[in-house]
C-alpha cells in the first residue's frame, strides 16, 4: 500500500490546472468555514434550541436544590443535641 502511495505521490505532474485546483480547495473550505460559524449564529437564535437551554437549565438548578436542600437536612441533623 505504501509503495504504490509512494509511485502515485511520485508520478503526480504539479502543473498550473493542479494549482488552480489547489487554489479553488483552500478557497471552498475558507468558504465552508464561515457558513459554519454563520449557521452556528443562526442556530444560537433557534427557538427550538433555546426552549431546549432554558429546559435544560431548569433541571440543572432543580438538581442542585434537591441536592442543597438535602446536604442542608443532613446538616440540620448532624447538628442537633440529641444524635
């Protein structure tokens, strides 16, 4: 495998339609590139995806209540004169 790499990497004849074809690659990734970060603004501004962070955000906080309250009876306990 690598040596027919090495034969076909060798053979390759860098001519001027190769480096336009070079050129045209780097120039559609940039492209690619910025539509992506276009599209991820515009997901930002989804409202599906924002009902999904404020869902997700009301779990987060009602998961550290349940566990701040119940550190809290704990503590309440633990304190007491009578344990």
């Amino acid at each position: 495998m690598r040596g027919r790499l090495n034969t076909a990497t060798a053979s390759r004849v860098d001519n001027s339609s190769r480096q336009a074809l070079k050129a045209r690659l780097i120039e559609l990734q940039s492209e690619k590139t910025k539509l992506t970060e276009v599209l991820q603004q515009s997901k930002d501004a989804d409202p599906e995806f924002l009902a999904e962070l404020v869902r997700d955000t009301k779990a987060a906080k009602e998961a550290a209540n349940r566990w701040t309250v119940s550190t809290d009876v704990y503590a309440v306990i633990l304190s007491s004169d009578d344990v």
